[in-house]
C-alpha cells in the first residue's frame, strides 16, 4: 500500500516567500479554448461474444441529479489550460545533479564530505568532520541527462523544491520512491521518475509525491512491470493545484511465457485546488501467452478533495485488461473522476475487458463522473459545483472468450446532494456523442447477453423538488445478444430498459423529457427469441419524441421473444410523432407484444405509427405453428381529447393458429373497463 508521506504544512511559504528565488518554471499551453463538438464520439459499453458459453452483459448508463440531463449531438466545451510560471526556491542547501552526472543517495548515515544520505526520512549532506552536524538539504535539482538514484525504502522530504529534468530512480529494483516537498514538485518535459521493473517477471515498485504545493508533471513518471510482473502503484497529492501534461503510467507487463501481470492503481489528487491534465494516464495490465492480467485498480482523479477544485481533462485514459492466449482474459480497472467544482472532460477512456483464446472474456472495467459541493479555503462557505460538461470516446467493452464474453464496463454521471443554493444548479452536459451502445454479446453456442439499462434521473436525490428536464439526441442501441440457433435451450439475449424521469410532484414547471434520438432495447435471435426490453419516458410537464422506438422480441426457432413495453407518461402533455415499434418475434410459437401507451393529465397527441403486433408462427419443419398475440395500445388524456394521426395496428400473428389481435383504447383506460 502506498503511505502519507506528510500532512498540510505551509503551502505556500517557502514558495513565494523569504528563501532565495532559484528559478521560475516554464509555461505551456494545453487546448486550444472553447471548442465545438459535433456527433462523432462513441460509447461503447456492449458484452464480448461468447464461444460455449453466453454473451456477456452489455453495461449500464446511469445520470442521476437534480437539474438538467443533456445528451445532445453537438455542443461547445473548453478544456484548454495553461501551466502557469511558478516561482520556486531550492533554499540553501542544495542536491544538484549536473548534465551527465550520477548521485547516489546512500540509505546509512556517510562520512564522507558531498555524500548524500537518508535518515529517519530526511536528506543529509555530508561534510566529512566527523561530526554529527551535517546540514539538511532544502532542495533537489535534477538537471537534463542527470541521473538520482535513492538507495532503500525511505521517504525523502525536502523544505523547497524538486527539479527533475533528469531521471530520478532506485537502486534496487524493489524499493519504491516516496519524495515529498513542503513548496514545489515538477517533473520537466524530458525529466523521468521511474520504478519499472527491469528483471524478467519482477513487480515495479511504488511512487508516491506528496507536495504541501503544487505538482507539476510534464515529463513520464513510470512504474511498470516486465514480462508478466505486475505494475506498481502511483500516487501524486498536492495541497494545492496539480498539473500533468505528461505520461503517467503503471502497466502490468506482458509475458511470452505465462500470465500477464496486473494493474494496480494510479491516484492523482489535488486537496484544496484544481487538478488539470492534458496527458497520458496508463494502467493497462498485460497480455499473456496463458492468461491475460487482470486490472482488479482504480485510476482515482479527484479535485478539490479537502475543499473546492476544478478538474479539467483531455489526453488519453487507459486500463485495459490483458489479453489471454491460452485461458481467460484479464478485467479491466475502474476509473473514478471526482470534483468538488466543475467538471470539463473532452478526453479518450478505454477500460475493455481482455479477450480469452481459451477461456472467458474479460469484464470492462466502470467510470463514474461524480460533483460535489465543495467549501471555500477556510471552510465556512459553500462553493457553487460549477460545470458538468463531458464529451469524447468511452470503451468499456467486454472481452470477447471461447467460454463465456465478458460483461460490458458501467458508465455513471452524478451530483450528490448540494448544499448550494438551488439557482447555481449547473446542468450534466453530454455532448457530441452519435450513438451509445450497449449491447449484449453474441454466443456461438450459447445463450445471447441481455442488453444493458439507461437510467437518466434528474429528480433522483433527496430534495423537495426538481429543477431538470432530460433531453436525449443520441442513437441508443440496447439489443440482446444473439444466442445458437441450433441447439435447444439456447436463447437470445433479453433487451435493455431505459427510462428517462423527471421531477416529482413538488417539481417546478417547466421541466420535460424530450428525445430525437432512436432507441432499440430489442432482444436478440435465439433457440428461444430473447424478450425485448422497456421504455419509459416520464416527463413531468411534457413529453416529446421524434424519434423511431423499438424493442421487438427475437426471433427464435421454437418460440419468439415478446416485444416489450413502451410507456410515455406527462402530468401535462404528450406530443410523439415518432413510430413506436412493439412486435413479437417469429417463432414456431410466436412472441406476444405487451403493449403502447401514451398518458397525460392534459392532452396526447400523435401522429406516428403504432405497432404493438404479435409474432408471425414460423417454422423451418412441418410442424403446427401459432401466432404471438397482439398488444395493448393505450393512447389516453384527460382534459383535452386525445388527436392521433398515425396508424395503429395490434393485430395478432399468423400461423396455423392465428394469434388473437390487440386492443386499442383511446381515451378510456382499460382499467376503467374491468
């Protein structure tokens, strides 16, 4: 585990105040300002395909909060930043390594006059009397083509500042590297820390930088492991703003002769400032010649986490699972985004499930975003939460395995319960995505995965009302995977649910669910068709949907799945001209369809085309068949009548046996008929 090198100290004191000035450290720029995002990012949350045995799961997409849920196409977002000129002190007494240079610092006190030593976690400078007065060193400067290396496992703390323009490493390829400084850390363009392992097999060690400043990472800080060795563990925490423009890595090895080592964790925190990184952030565990390495670790960002701070994110994130030649392949690490300000992300995240040659897929890994409120430095005021705003390519795929596929990663968007005024509600923004897959993994010989669940909530806390609407422009694709045709008992994977909720009865006017974008939750083909999904938008003032809406019933050899449920729901009004599609898969026994409704307390009005029709009877032998039977299509208002304009057709299936046809009410609910 990695250890506190050391608490809040002065953090800001030696930085800018009565040391000597040494330096100032040089600006860059990440992004290129406000930007537009238009709809070509992908999430891509599906099971792998599975060989004996199932599909694997396609995974969850949840937004809950208590103001708006944007998921649109298109929209703006800055995620620029620029590493400001900080100056900083290396104080009297100096570590320097020269260009071409190699210093060792010894584990035991030394005699010796310009040796550097470690004890009980402080750097000496030894001068050579024999007495026990050797001064403290204040500061560390690594310069470029330099070489620092620590003996033993000590933590190694200094007043000022650390400089690494050069490589910092260990002696011993065991020992981790815990540095801390009470003012300033930067790693330069060029500068390296490193703990990778170099024997064949073996573990990398630890790094840990703690800093009462800040954190400044431009160069590579790296702790991976070699030839199926497992990687080390990472953990930058800065009291005050941490920056990374760099490589920061921790990967399992690969290994041509065995299983492939794991991923273990990278944490970045800034306590009571802004985190912002531009970066590579790495936690992959290798691929295997037997079984891949599993990434059972966290990558952790977390901004402000003592008080108030801003997280801003671009660059490359990734924590892959292994790959198995022989055996199973590795899960994938989780990934956690936190802030206690505003949240802007337009950055690439891969957490896929390694693939089994011979054996089951590996499950991608989760990411959640998630905002608090934070406090202001002395802790008296809360903080506005800011911005929520994230765009760019997810893959948290499943693995694909002659066994089992490996269950698709979860994707979760939230803000906890505010203690901020409810007018400084900021909306969770979603923007340039042109389709969103979860879908469930295809089998050989087995059964289908089931599709994954969409839960978008804006009144999901506990609060006396609700202030969002949901508004959805992306393709949604939940559908069941495909299961065996050909092998009894085998069945294609059920379709997803999706409900997009607003408000309560407390709630303010104003809020609606509106969708332009199609969704599918249709079960998949099968033995035995899998069932479709269900639908649910509840709107509290209106609904609105343009778009086509399915969630059919598989086909299936001996029986069709059911078409699934599709309900829009307004205490006020509901305008869909969107077609809802609701029909039983074929099969020698045809799958029912369970039905469309449309209810609002005020008036429904459609002119799309509703199909909620039962399942043809098909069969590939001379056998009897029969027809699925046809559905419910309710379309109901209660101060207004209803105004339909579209086709409605809740006919049965055909087959020897016809199934039996639906029932359409308009504007007399079927409860009140019973």
């Amino acid at each position: 585990m990695m250890k506190h090198l050391f608490h809040w100290g002065a953090i800001l004191l030696t930085l800018f105040a009565l040391g000597t000035l040494s330096g100032c450290s040089d600006s860059n720029s990440s992004g290129n300002g406000d930007i537009d995002v238009t709809g070509t990012a992908v999430m891509n949350l599906s099971g792998g395909n599975g060989g004996s045995g199932s599909g694997g799961a396609g995974g969850d997409f949840t937004v809950e909060t208590y103001g708006d849920i944007l998921i649109k196409k298109s929209g703006t977002i800055d995620t620029s930043f620029t590493v400001p000129d900080y100056p900083y002190s290396f104080g009297p007494v100096v570590l320097t390594v020269a260009s071409g240079e190699m210093v060792t610092v010894a584990a035991d006190s030394v005699d010796v006059d310009g040796g550097y030593y470690l004890v009980n976690d402080q750097l000496f400078l030894g001068n050579g009397d024999g007495e026990n007065n050797d001064p403290l060193v204040t500061g560390i400067d690594v310069q470029a083509d330099g070489v620092l290396i620590i003996e033993g496992s000590f933590d190694l703390r200094v007043q000022d500042a650390i400089l690494i323009n050069g490589t910092l490493t260990v002696a011993d390829e065991l020992s981790p590297i815990y540095i801390g400084s009470e003012s300033y850390i930067e790693i330069g363009e060029n500068g390296l820390i490193t703990t990778s392992a170099t024997t064949a097999g073996a573990e990398a060690s630890d790094i840990g930088l703690e800093c009462s400043g800040m954190i400044i990472n431009r160069g590579t800080v790296e702790a991976n492991g070699t030839a199926g060795g497992d990687g080390g563990e990472i953990n930058f925490s800065a009291n005050s703003f941490l920056f990374n423009t760099g490589v920061i890595s921790a990967n399992g090895g690969d290994n041509p002769a065995g299983v492939g080592g794991a991923a273990q964790r990278i944490y970045l925190t800034s306590k009571n400032a802004s985190l912002l990184s531009s970066g590579v952030i790495s936690l992959n565990s290798g691929d295997g010649s037997i079984a891949g390495g599993s990434g059972s670790g966290l990558i952790r960002l977390f901004a402000g986490e003592d008080s108030f701070g801003d997280i801003v994110v671009g660059g490359v994130i990734n924590a892959n699972g292994g790959d198995g030649a022989a055996d199973a392949g590795g899960d994938a690490a989780d990934i956690d985004v936190y802030a206690s300000g505003s949240i802007l992300i337009n950055a690439s995240f891969a957490a896929n499930g390694g693939d089994g040659a011979a054996g089951n897929g590996g499950a991608g890994g989760d990411l959640t975003f998630s905002q608090e409120d934070g406090y202001d430095s002395q802790q008296r005021e809360s903080m506005p939460m800011g911005q929520f705003k994230f765009t760019g390519d997810i893959s948290l795929a499943g693995g694909n395995g002659t066994a089992d596929g490996g269950a698709g990663g979860a994707v979760s968007f939230n803000i906890a319960d505010p203690n901020v005024v409810l007018s400084d509600i900021q909306p969770i923004e979603i923007i340039g995505f042109a389709t969103l897959n979860l879908n469930g993994g295809n089998s050989s010989d087995g059964s289908g995965g089931d599709g994954g669940s969409i839960d978008c909530n804006s009144g999901a806390l506990h609060l006396p009302i609700s202030l969002g609407s949901v508004v959805n422009e992306a393709a949604i694709s939940s559908l069941g995977g495909s299961g065996a045709l050909d092998i009894d008992g085998m069945k294609g994977g059920a379709g997803g649910s999706l409900i997009f909720q607003v408000g309560n009865e407390d709630s303010i006017d104003d809020i609606v669910v509106t969708n332009s974008g199609t969704i599918d939750v249709s079960g998949g083909l099968g033995y035995q068709g899998g069932d479709a999904g269900w639908v649910e938008f509840y709107g509290h003032d209106e609904v609105t949907n343009t778009a086509t809406i399915t969630a059919n019933g598989g086909e299936g050899v001996a029986q069709g799945g059911n078409g699934g449920v599709i309900e829009l729901i307004a205490l006020l009004n509901i305008n869909n001209s969107g077609d809802i599609i609701s029909i039983g898969g074929t099969g020698s026994l045809g799958g029912h369809s369970l039905g469309i409704g449309m209810y609002s307390g005020y008036q429904t009005v459609n002119s799309g085309d509703l199909i909620a029709a039962g399942g043809d009877g098909v069969a590939a032998a001379e056998e009897e068949t029969t027809g699925g039977t046809g559905g419910r299509v309710e379309l109901i208002s209660q101060q207004t009548p209803t105004s339909n304009s579209g086709s409605i057709d809740v006919s049965g299936g055909i087959g020897d046996t016809a199934g039996d046809d639906g029932i359409f009410w308009l504007d007399v609910p079927e409860a009140f008929n019973e």
